[in-house]
C-alpha cells in the first residue's frame, strides 16, 4: 500500500496540506506558549491538557478530511472559514483558560486570519471578526461573573476595544490583499491563454485549422531523424484539389475558402491518430504517414480520395463535384528531405497530367 502524507499527484491538495501544516504549525508555537505559561504558573495543568488535546483533535480532524479529498464537495475546498472558526473556537477556550494570561493570545487572533488572505474577502473578514469579538466578549463576561477576582473590567474593555480595532483594520487589509491575489490570478490565467494561443497560432493554420507549413516541416524533420535511427519507413502525401481555381472563380473566395474547410475536415477524419495533416500552401495539403509503406500509404490516399469524391458540396458548388489529386513518396532512409519532397510532388504531376481524381506514387529506385 503507497501511504503519504501529502497526495503525489493533485497539486491543488498539496497546495493545501502545505497551508494547512502551515496552520498546524502555528498551533505548535501556540501550545508551547501555553506550556510556557504553565511552567510561570499562570496556568494549570489541566488547562494545558485540554488545550493540546483540543488542538491535537481540530489538527486530525481537518488532515483527514483534506487528505481524504471531502474538503473537495465544498465551494472552497480550502476550508478556509471553517479553519479559522475553529482556530478562534480554540482562541476562546485559550482565552478562558488562560486566566490572567489570556491578553497573551489576543495577538493569535490577527495570526489566525492572516491565514484567509488566500480566500476570504472584507466581508468574511468581517463576519469573523463579529464572530471573534462577539464570542470574546462573551466569555470574559462569564469569567467575571465565575471568577470575579481575575477580571478586571475596565482593562478587558480596553483589550476589546483594541481587538476590534485590529480585526476590523485587518478584515479591509486582508479584503484588499485578497482581491490583489484574485486579480493576479486572474491575469495570469489570461496571460497563459494567450500564450497558448499564441503557441497554437505558431504551428496552425488559421483557415482550416489544420497544422501549417512550418510545422509540417518539423514534423517530416523529426519523422526522418526517427526512421533513421530505428529503420522504419514511413511515407508523404500531397494532396491538391482539383480545378480549384474554377470554384473561387465561379463560386468567389468564401465559398473556396468553404470548400477548403470542408476538404481539410473530411480528409482527416480518414487518417489515423499518429498521421501528421496539414495545410502545405494554397490548396495544396501533405499527410506524413509514420511507420507507412509506399503500398499501406496507397490504401491510405485512395481511401481519402474517394471520400472527397462521394462527399456532398451541393450546398457550395451545386452541380459540381469536387475531387482531389494525390501524389505519394516513401523515405528512403539518409537520404534528405527535399529529395523526398520532390518524388511525391512528382508523382502529384503525373496525378494532374493523367486525369486528375487519381492517387499516383513515384516507384522506388
Ligand atoms: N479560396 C481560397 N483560394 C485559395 C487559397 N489559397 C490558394 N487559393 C487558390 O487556389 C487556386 C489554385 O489554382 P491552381 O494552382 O491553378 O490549381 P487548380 O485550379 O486547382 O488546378 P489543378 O491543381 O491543376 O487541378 C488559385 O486560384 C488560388 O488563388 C485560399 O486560402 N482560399
């Protein structure tokens, strides 16, 4: 069984075990704090007990349910409110088991929300901050009615007082913060889409959508580097379509421009997965066939061939059909790439000169 205690391969889940260790960590210094105060007995034992006990139990529990991925069902998987309403549940208790010591945890409550400067905005921050104070105030209010000996009101309003400052001040700060965050993100998110389209636009061709010439040249590059070293043949294909200056003469350039979609999308849905297709110039247009003899890349053209004959461009070229010429050529192996480009051009020739709608190879030697 492959145990770790971060996920491998879900960088968003290590993301948040990462804050979330970083979170536990504080608790560390926090407990250390309590049993520092225990040693000065400011505090008992007991106190010191329940604490690390609650903050061992809080640890546990939110590890298990990140590690486990349930955090995934929530809107912010983060658990960021939860996380810091348990911290403060736990400043609370501290706080009341802190006796005079407690002003020593006020601190830990600006700690706890620096935490949701990840997530939360002014208004989380906000509604901790009521949550925080409120509940502050509450149990100071108990310990003078329990223990009136160790409260001294005036000094725990002023305490308050400044709790609310610092809480307030800090939900605006973190609220700011937050939305730098999330508009940071949010360029960066554009920033790579335009990269990738920019990386697409590199190696596409923007009419038909298919790979453009200089990417075909690379791929037919790396093709012979590969059947090189490994003695695997493979093939080309050029392919033109047939009396195409005819369709944009009668029928304007869109519609060319139509056709030459529609051929692109019809060809390709002939090949196979590892075939290379794409646009070579004008309405000229290559297929590299890897691991493709002279004979298999035959079948291959016929194949698309025939297909662009029997598709319907009625919509386009009312009576007129359109077909397609294709020239083939194998690799020979060492050889150059502009020797192999010149066969398959070749053999489109004798294509076009024998009648055009035909799939012509140029022998081997
Ligand atoms: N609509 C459109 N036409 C294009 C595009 N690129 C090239 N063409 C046209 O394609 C035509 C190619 O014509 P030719 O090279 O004479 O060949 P053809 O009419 O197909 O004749 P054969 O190849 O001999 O059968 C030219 O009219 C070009 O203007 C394009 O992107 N869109």
């Amino acid at each position: 069984m492959n145990i770790s205690l971060v996920p491998r391969s879900d960088m968003q889940q290590r993301l948040r075990l990462r804050r979330f260790f970083m979170a536990s960590a504080t608790y560390l210094v926090t407990a250390l704090l309590f049993v520092a105060a225990a040693v000065q007995g400011l505090i008992s034992v007991g106190a010191v007990c329940i604490m690390v006990g609650a903050i061992i139990l809080v640890n546990l529990f939110f590890y298990g349910v990140i590690r486990s991925g349930f955090n995934l069902r929530f809107r912010d998987p983060s658990l960021t409110m939860p996380q810091i309403a348990a911290a403060n549940l736990l400043l609370i208790l501290m706080v009341y088991y802190a006796g005079e010591a407690r002003g020593i945890f006020l601190l830990l409550y600006i700690t706890s929300f620096v935490f949701g400067v990840f997530r939360l905005q002014t208004r989380h921050f906000l509604a901790l901050s009521i949550f925080s104070l409120t509940s502050y105030a509450l149990v100071v209010l108990l310990l003078a009615y329990r223990q009136p000996e160790v409260v001294d009101l005036s000094l725990e309003f002023m305490r308050w007082i400044a709790l609310v400052a610092a809480l307030t001040w800090f939900s605006f700060l973190g609220g700011y913060i937050s939305r730098l965050r999330h508009r940071l993100k949010t360029s960066n998110k554009k920033l790579q889409e335009a990269m990738a389209t920019i990386a697409d636009m590199a190696v596409r061709d923007e009419l038909t959508g298919l790979f453009n010439r200089r990417y075909l040249m690379n791929a037919i590059k790396h093709e012979k580097d590969r059947a090189d070293r490994f003695g695997k043949p493979f093939s080309v294909a050029v392919l033109d379509i047939d009396w195409f200056k005819q369709i944009n003469d009668r029928f304007g350039h869109l519609a060319g421009d139509k056709v030459l979609r529609r051929f692109a999308q019809v060809a390709e849905s002939h090949l196979r997965a590892v075939d290379v297709f794409g646009r070579y110039g004008g309405e000229e247009f290559m297929v590299i066939m890897p691991g493709t003899t002279l004979e298999q890349a035959r079948v291959c053209a016929e194949r698309i061939r025939h297909a662009v004959e029997q598709e319907d461009y009625a919509a386009v070229l009312g009576d007129l059909s359109l077909t397609v010429s294709v020239g083939l050529a194998e690799y020979r192996l060492s050889e150059d790439i502009a020797p192999l480009l010149e066969r398959a051009d070749s053999a489109l020739y004798r294509a076009k000169h024998s009648g055009r709608n035909r799939v012509e190879c140029f022998a081997a030697a």
